[in-house]
C-alpha cells in the first residue's frame, strides 16, 4: 500500500516537473520575445537619439554653415570697407592732385556783358591787357581831355597860387552848358584845376588854357605834343574842355594818358576829391565829383575822370586798385547816365571774383 502510495507520488512529481518545464520553456520563450522587443525598442530609442543627434549636429553642422554663410557675404561688406579705408588711406599718402590758380586771362570775358562801346582794362604792373572791347577805335572823348589840360599846365611849372579870371571868352557857345563860375569870377590856378578835374568846370578848363604862355593856340599845341610825346598816335585836341567832338582819341591811348596823369600828385588829389568849399567872390561854394565812384569805400581810386557830349555818348577813365592789382580802366560811349559806372562795378566783381577762384587748402 505503501509502496504504490509513493510510486503514486512519485509519478505526480514527475508529472508536476514535466507540466513545469513546458511552462518555464514557454515563459523563456515569452520573456525572450518581451526582451527583444525591449531591447529593439531600446535600440530604437537609441537610434532615434543618434537620428536626432544626428540632426540636431546635421542642424548644428547646417547653422555652422548658415554662419559661415552670413560670414561669406559680411565678409564682401568688410573687405569692402576696408577697401574704403585703404582707398581712403592711399588717397592721403598720394600726391594731392594740383589744382591751377585761376587767372584773369582764364576767365570768360565774352559772359560779361558790358554796355559801353568801347573798353579797355590793363593790369599796370605788367602791362597786361585784361579786357577789351573795341579799343581802336577813334571816338569823342568830351572832359576825358581835361586829364591832358592838367598835365600841359604842371608841365609848364606855372604858379598855382597866381590869380586867373572867368573872362567872356570862357563861356561856352559851342554847346551852351551852363557853369557855376560867372563871368569876372576869380580864383587861382589851384582852384581852377580843381573844379576842372573834380567837377569837371569848363570855364575853369578853358582859362587854364587861355591864361597859358602863349595863348590858347600855344596850349593846344602844347596838348598834342604831349600826345605824341605818351605814344598817343590816334589822338587829336583841338581845345581844352572837350566840349568840341573835334578832341578824338581811343581806349588804348586814352589807357596811356591815365597811366601819365597818376605821375602827378596833384592830379591824383583833385581828380579824387569827393567834395570841396571854394571861395570865389567872397562866398564858399560846395562842389562834387561827377564821378560817384570816389565816394565809395569799395573803390581805392587814384585817378578819376568823367566826360559827356552827345557825340562821345558817357565815358569814364580811372586809375585804380582792384583786386589787387593797380589797373586802369576806360570806358566809353556809354548809353545811359549809370552805365558807365556800372560797367566800372561789373569789371571789378568780375576781377574779384577771378582772384578768388584760387586753390583752397587740403583738409
């Protein structure tokens, strides 16, 4: 009983031990499958990781690039600015280009416009023609020609002080202008060469030529000699005020004479006066300049003179620093009462403006 008990049990242990083993095998079998789904899903995850490492360094990679990139085109805007500096640099340690000194010859005279017929403007430190306009030609130069009666006068070393008279002979009855200077009035030679020059007086002209060594047909003598003598070759007076269209000369001579009369100091000072008090016949009398151009601080004028008769039309010679430059200047046949100075005022801006057209210094 015993015996088949424990072959009983025996059995049943051999039977638990084979139900046992397909059971483990099976769970082997399952856990295996479950560890290779893990460990692929760990060699996913892995790969994944790697994948996005690998992008994120691909990323990396590409943004590096991306830089670079970037870099590559600020790089041309560097380059460029360096190239700007090292142009810049060079434009420094290079020779400056040379610029040339504007000269009056160089300007353009045909732009400035000028309304007298004839002109004429020379630099005297060099006997430079700057200008010029019609300056042969053979014209009426009016009370231009008393510049001429004052210099055959102090030629002559006659007494300035002595007294003269305002006689008949002095009116005028050629053009029948009028004069402040009555007749009888007296003054002395000074005075009359003043009021001539300044204010251009033909009675004061006419008796300096009448009250001459000589009479007035050795004045007018002594007048074209005195041409002939400064080179005056188109140059003819037949008296002393101007008042007779007979008293002819050019720009270039008339350039010459001008130049001749600022050698004489007296010249120089009656010619400029603004204004004076004269006394004649026991009252003082004021008198201008008929040229408004001394009067103004713009003008350094040496040597003024002014003229009119229909025939000569407006003229005005000076000697004059302009610029600079010591330079005379004549005008004439000028249409209209302030063309002549006008003109005198647009060769001058003109002149300026060339002594201004100069290098300017590197900055």
């Amino acid at each position: 009983m015993k015996h088949k008990l424990k072959a009983a049990l025996l059995l049943a242990a051999l039977l638990a031990m084979g139900a046992q083993a397909p059971l483990s095998a099976a769970t082997t079998k399952k856990a295996e499958p479950a560890a290779t789904q893990k460990a692929q899903g760990k060699t996913a995850k892995t790969a994944k990781a790697t994948k996005t490492a690998s992008g994120k360094s691909a990323g990396k990679s590409a943004a590096a690039k991306s830089s670079r990139a970037v870099a590559g085109k600020s790089a041309p805007t560097k380059n460029a600015s360096s190239g700007v500096a090292r142009k810049s640099q060079l434009a420094h340690e290079s020779p400056r280009k040379h610029v040339r000194h504007a000269a009056l010859a160089d300007m353009d005279t045909g732009r400035l416009a000028l309304y007298s017929a004839s002109a004429l403007v020379i630099d005297q430190s060099n006997g430079q023609v700057m200008l010029e306009k019609q300056p042969d030609m053979v014209v009426p130069i009016a009370s231009i020609s008393k510049l001429m009666t004052a210099m055959v006068v102090l030629d002559a070393k006659l007494d300035l002080q002595e007294i003269i008279a305002i006689g008949d002979e002095d009116v005028d009855g050629l053009k029948g202008t009028r004069s402040r200077l009555p007749v009888g009035t007296t003054m002395t030679r000074e005075a009359a060469m003043l009021l001539a020059l300044m204010s251009s007086e033909n009675r004061a002209a006419h008796a300096l030529g009448r009250h001459y060594p000589g009479g007035m047909h050795a004045f007018v003598q002594a007048m074209n000699r005195k041409a002939h003598a400064l080179g005056m070759y188109n140059s003819r007076f037949e008296e002393p005020t101007g008042l007779s269209s007979n008293n002819v000369s050019t720009a270039h001579d008339l350039a010459r004479m001008v130049a001749a009369a600022a050698r004489y100091p007296e010249i120089r000072n009656y010619s400029t006066t603004a204004e004076a008090k004269v006394e004649l016949n026991g009252r003082i009398r004021d008198f201008h300049n008929t040229n408004a151009l001394v009067r103004n601080d713009n003008w350094e004028i040496g040597v003024s003179k002014t003229g009119y008769i229909s025939e000569a039309g407006r003229c005005l010679v000076m000697q004059a620093r302009v610029a600079d430059r010591p330079v005379v200047i004549v005008l004439l046949d000028s249409q209209g009462k302030m063309t002549r100075v006008g003109d005198a005022n647009r060769i001058k801006r003109w002149m300026e403006s060339a002594s201004l057209a100069v290098e300017r210094p590197r900055v």
